[in-house]
C-alpha cells in the first residue's frame, strides 16, 4: 500500500549514518519518493552507498550547523533524525548545545519556506 499519493514525492531525511534514518530513506523510496539523505561531513560517502541501490534516494554529505545544503528542490516531507549523544558527559557545553540546536534551526527555516511537513525524532540522550 502506498501512502503517498501517485506523484512522486521530494523527502529530505537528516541523519543518515543511523540505522533508522537509512531504514526510512529505504522505505520512502519505495513508496515512490525521491529521498535526500544527508550525512554529517566526516562519514566516507562510500560506505553509506553500499546500503543504497535504490534509484530514488541522493545521498548528501553536510554539515547541517553551518547552513542547508543549496541546490534542493522544494520538499514535500522533511524528516530530523540529527542529532549528537552526550556520550564523553559533558554537562552544559555550549558547544555541544549549539551543536545540536542549530542544525534543527536551519532544517527549521526550511521547512517554513517550502511549506513541507516536518517530524523530529530524536532520543533523551541527545537533548539532555
């Protein structure tokens, strides 16, 4: 069953070294999208395109904290699965705040100018 309408859909998909945001750039390509993953700047693209034969899915390599990737088409759907663990427990790090929040920000001001619809996912880990 597909849950999108018969005209193929642009998706953005953030983090994609994940398990899970692979599993859903995977799933929404073959319910007929066009999926943008991104992956952070220092992961070796080609690694990641091992996982993916399919057609429909760009892999990107950004950084997302310091701008959106220019050269995308409006998106339909755009899903934040970015987001870095506090495992070396620093506690109140500005950096390691700043980190994640702008990224989300800049997915953010995207998806108000292409009027897309957005779900973050992300676990305690990374905002406590």
């Amino acid at each position: 069953m597909n849950i999108f309408n018969k005209n193929q859909k642009e998706c953005f998909v953030t983090g994609g070294q994940s398990f899970i945001a692979k599993s859903l750039a995977k799933t929404l390509a073959f319910q007929n999208c066009h999926v943008y993953l991104i992956c952070q700047q220092n992961i070796q693209k080609e690694k990641l395109n091992d996982d993916f034969s399919e057609k429909n899915i760009t892999l990107i390599s950004a950084d997302l904290n310091l701008s959106f990737p220019q050269k995308l088409p409006k998106f339909d759907y755009i899903f934040h699965l970015a987001g870095l663990e506090n495992s070396n427990g620093r506690e109140n790090n500005l950096e390691f705040l700043l980190l994640n929040s702008l990224g989300t920000k800049n997915v953010l001001e995207r998806v108000v100018e292409d009027k897309a619809k957005f779900l973050l996912v992300s676990s305690i880990d990374v905002y406590q």
